[in-house]
C-alpha cells in the first residue's frame, strides 16, 4: 500500500486544493469518505453509504486569499463533522477572502444546499447576511462575530458564536480579580470587528473596576511619561495583533500583562516568535466545554479533525462543526428546511454542542449563550486561565 505523506498545517493559496487529493487517496484508503469535485469547482463531500438522501449542508468559506488562514480550518471542520454525522454532504465554495466573489457564488451554493452556513470574518458575514436577507434565506453564522451582523437581518441569521463585544470578557475578569490597580491599554485594528472587540472591553472594564486608557489604532501604545506598571489588550487582524505585541513588548517600559485576540490560536507562537506569558482569547479551547447535548464529543472531533488535518483545530473549525451540528439538528426536528419552519426551531433551542452553550435573543438572533475562554501562552503552548 502506498504511503500517503501528511498534510502540511501552512498552505498557500493552493495548499487546500492538495490537501484535498491528499484527504480522497487517504479517507478511500480508510474506506470512510470521499471528498471530490463538484459543480462549478465547488467541493462536495458525500457519504455513499448513507440511507435515504442526505442532508446537503453548504457554505462558502476562503480557501484563499487573506482569511483563508482560518477559511481552511472551518472546511476542515466541516469535514471531520460530517463524517462523524455520517447522513450529512458538503458544498464548499471559495469565496476567495472576497465580498464581491461571495455574492457571486453564495447564490449557487444555496441554491444546491438544504441549509446555508456563512462565511468567515465578520466583513464577509455581513455580505452573506443582506444575501440571506434579500433572497429569503436563513444563515447559520459561524464566522461573524460582529455586533451589527449577529442582530442585522431577524429571521435570517442565526449566530452561533458570541458576539465581538464579550471577547474581553474573561481576560477583564482575570485582571480584576487580580486587583493590581494596572491600566489597561484598550487598542484595536482597522476593521469593526476591532473596535467592537474594544467597545466591550472597556464597557466591561468599567463594570469591573479595571481602570482603562485608549489607543485609537494598533500603531499607538501609551505614551512615554506613563509611570507605573500597565497592561495591554488589542483586536485586531492576526498580523496587526501580531505586530502590536512585538512592538510593545520590545519597547523601553513594556507593559506587565499581555492580551490579544490573535494569541487564541495555536498558529500565534510561531508568528509573534515568542508567545510566552501572552494572554489569547477565543471562542473555543479543549476542556471548556461540558459533554455536549447534540453532536459529537469533543475527544471524537479531535481524533477525526487530526486524522484528517494533521493538527489540533482551533476556535475557527470548531464553531463551524458546531454550525452544522445545530443547522442539521433543527432541520432535522423540523422534518423540513423552508426557513419558516428552521427560525422557529433555532429559537427554541436551548443546548450545547463541543463548542459550548447554544442560546439565541428571540428579537434577533444575537447569540446569548456562548461565552468566549482565555488563554495564556506556557512552556510553549496555550492553557486554560
């Protein structure tokens, strides 16, 4: 028997494309699963032994260009998810990291799907969302933390991931509880879903006590007459995180605590060169979950994204399996997928899945249940705070 060589956890723009050939020769070796071409380029994976006619779950996720970075990993879990599920196919379309390729693609893909999961990044989120909302569609929000996106279109989307606002939730609280009197040093990147991450940290620095000063962009740090100790958080894009941590640290008073948003993933250490004593949050990390209500446990999605993978997943392909997981299951109970009859059945589900709680707000369909963890970077790898 041949040997199938592993997938490498860093791709480029066509690292999915192989690792595709990759997963067909080694899952038809296993005798598990097939992943192959589809219509118009899409990918589309299909379990042959299941009875009756499977459910079609789609999306359009990037498997190129700036997001792919995460894109990839949400593929990935989708398809450790559906081979778990077993009576489940793919549609995955690359929406190239671009809003005008994903208007031009989602279209298809929902035509060809039962139910539509969204994209990653909030940018492309709140594209997919007007989609949804114009064409009578309802999206299961994986990728968009954005306040704006989860409570934009009731009816039409359902956020399955805490909303950008609560990020610093964990990390203000480990501050205050450590009561140093620090100020933190709130910053933030370009795009919304930074200055909404910062939003809620000061929103929920002020609730806890925590004294706060502001950066009005990741190219500012505190100036040089600060005395005294002080504490950073910033949200920004994976690079700007990662350049802000470098600089602040490597300045002439570097501040005592470190958080990023960046710093929740494992891909971090290798990119900031030394993640030591950095603090990450996330929507997800191993353990801080209960056993779940619906789906798989996590220790079997762990086994079967590193078996397809070649690595642990992050936040970004657990949230998207926890997608599927719940769009499935209310399809399911429904014994239909007419967006009628699946916002009623998301809106009263009250669960949990590998990724944590599921609760939505019934006026918008906000996400209420989730909550995000924190890390911190020790003896090279990230751990539950």
């Amino acid at each position: 028997m041949p040997t199938t060589p592993e997938p490498s956890a860093r791709m480029g723009s066509d690292g999915f494309r192989s690792l595709v050939s990759l997963l067909e020769v080694r899952n038809w070796m296993m005798g598990r699963w097939l992943l192959s071409e589809g219509q118009d380029g899409d990918l589309v994976s299909s379990d042959r032994a299941a009875a009756g006619r499977p459910l079609r779950v789609g999306a359009c996720l990037s498997l190129s260009g700036r997001y792919a970075r995460f894109g990839r990993q949400a593929a990935q879990g989708l398809a450790a998810w559906r081979t778990l599920d077993g009576a489940a196919e793919l549609i995955v379309a690359d929406d190239r990291s671009d809003a005008g390729t994903l208007k031009r693609v989602l279209p298809g893909v929902a035509a060809r799907s039962d139910v539509l999961l969204g994209p990653y990044s909030t940018v492309l989120t709140r594209a997919a969302g007007k989609l949804a909302a114009e064409a009578g569609w309802l999206l299961w929000n994986h990728g968009g933390s954005g306040d704006d996106v989860q409570r934009a279109s009731p009816g039409h989307i359902v956020s399955v991931l805490a909303p950008a606002s609560r990020y610093a939730e964990p990390f203000v609280r480990h501050l205050a509880a450590a009561t140093t009197g620090a100020p933190l040093w709130i910053t933030h990147g370009r795009g919304s879903f930074g200055k909404q991450v910062a939003t809620g940290a000061e929103a929920v620095a002020q609730r806890a006590g925590v004294g706060t000063m502001h950066g009005d962009h990741l190219a500012a740090l505190p100036p040089a007459d600060l005395t005294g100790p002080w504490d950073i958080f910033c949200a920004g894009s994976f690079a700007e995180d990662v350049g802000l941590i470098r600089r602040a640290r490597a300045s002439a008073r570097p501040p005592r605590l470190v958080c990023a948003v960046a710093a929740g993933v494992r891909d971090f250490a290798d990119a900031a060169g030394n993640a030591e004593g950095v603090f990450g949050v996330g929507q997800w990390f191993p353990g801080a979950a209960q056993a779940p209500d619906l789906g798989p446990a996590e220790a079997d999605f762990l086994v079967g994204y590193s078996a397809l993978a070649g690595a642990l997943p992050d936040y970004p392909a657990v949230q998207a399996a926890a997608a599927a997981v719940l769009a499935a299951h209310c399809a399911r109970q429904a014994v239909g997928t007419a967006r009628d009859l699946l916002w009623p059945a998301a809106l009263a589900l009250n669960a949990r899945t590998l990724f944590g709680d599921f609760r939505i707000r019934p006026g918008d369909g906000t996400q209420i249940g989730h909550t995000t963890v924190c890390v911190r970077w020790t003896a090279g790898r990230p751990v539950r705070v």
